[in-house]
C-alpha cells in the first residue's frame, strides 16, 4: 500500500489504520513496515511504503504473477477490511448423524473410564428429563448408552483407523494393495 499523489487522489480511499478491524500490528522488517491484522479466522499481511501517512489518500498494489486471476477475490477481500469491513463468516457446516454418533460414543467411553453408570453417562449425553421419562431396564434409551460404549471400545480396538482413512475396512475388496 502506497500514498496517491495521482490527479484525483482526494475520491481515492484514504488510509485510516483504526478504521481496519481486529487486531493489528505492525512490524519493522528489512523493507519497513508491515501491517498485520486479525479477523477471527482471516489473518492479512501488507507492506505498508514509507511515504504512507495515517488520513492520507492510498493505492493499493499486487503483485502480478500467473496466478493473478485466482486471487482477485482474496485482493479484494482485503480492500473491504482497508475500509472497516470485516470479512463475511463462513457458513458453518450442519452437523452430520455420523460426526454426532462417533460424539457421543467417545463421550459415553469417557463416562465409563471414569467410573459412571450407565443412567448417568445417558443423563449426561440426553439430559436428566429424557432419563427420567424414557429409562427402563429394556429401554431404547439404555440399549443406545450400551451401542454407543460397543462402538468406542471397537473405536479403542483399531476402529479410529479406517474412520481416518488409514485401514481398509472388511467391506472394502482387495485390490492392488502396496508391498510392505
């Protein structure tokens, strides 16, 4: 980011540095300083010229390179944070069953690692209210504690192997395996 002393520099933005939110800082480098900023998960870097003053009339440069095209959305991402714009969030992605399913049952392992019955590990993975209404001794309710405690311990077996990917799963065919 550089001064403007172009003809019509004063309908340029200005440079305001309390005006880009989040946390800044700026560091002294071996081509002077840099502006670093943090928006929650959106971090930016920009080097900052020497003639650039607080309240005056900027440009802003890019690098050009071949990749230019793909990057136009990050540069101007970064223009809307330069004016006091904080970048849009991310649209958080939905839970899904199996991601709530292997939760719980690292939750309910967790609860009898540490001693607790089989009524208190359901109380707290569904609440006291759905205890207390749905527990019995041939209940749904217990039958989904004593599923969720088989499921982590083949978790504990090798089973967190083939949910990263490592192992291949008894359903998967043979193939072209590599020699070991």
């Amino acid at each position: 980011m550089r001064a403007s002393r172009a003809h019509g520099a004063s309908t340029r933005p200005s440079f305001d540095l309390w005006r880009v939110p989040g946390r800044k800082r700026l560091a002294l480098g071996g081509l002077g300083l840099t502006l670093l900023t943090e928006v929650s998960a959106h971090r930016m870097r920009m080097s900052l010229a020497d003639d650039l003053v607080d309240g005056a009339a900027c440009a802003f440069t890019v690098p050009l390179g071949p990749g230019l095209r793909g990057q136009l959305d990050a540069f101007n991402a970064q223009a809307q944070v330069l004016r006091g714009h904080a970048p849009a969030e991310e649209s958080m992605r939905a839970v899904t069953r199996a991601a709530l399913l292997h939760l719980r049952a690292l939750q309910a392992l967790d609860g009898a690692q540490a001693g607790a019955t089989h009524r208190e590990i359901a109380q707290a993975l569904f609440g006291l209210e759905a205890v207390a209404l749905r527990w019995q001794a041939d209940s749904e309710l217990r039958a989904q504690v004593r599923h969720l405690l088989r499921r982590a311990e083949a978790y504990m077996g090798g089973g967190y192997l083939s949910l990263a990917g490592v192992r291949r799963t008894a359903a998967e065919p043979a193939g072209d395996e590599p020699m070991r």
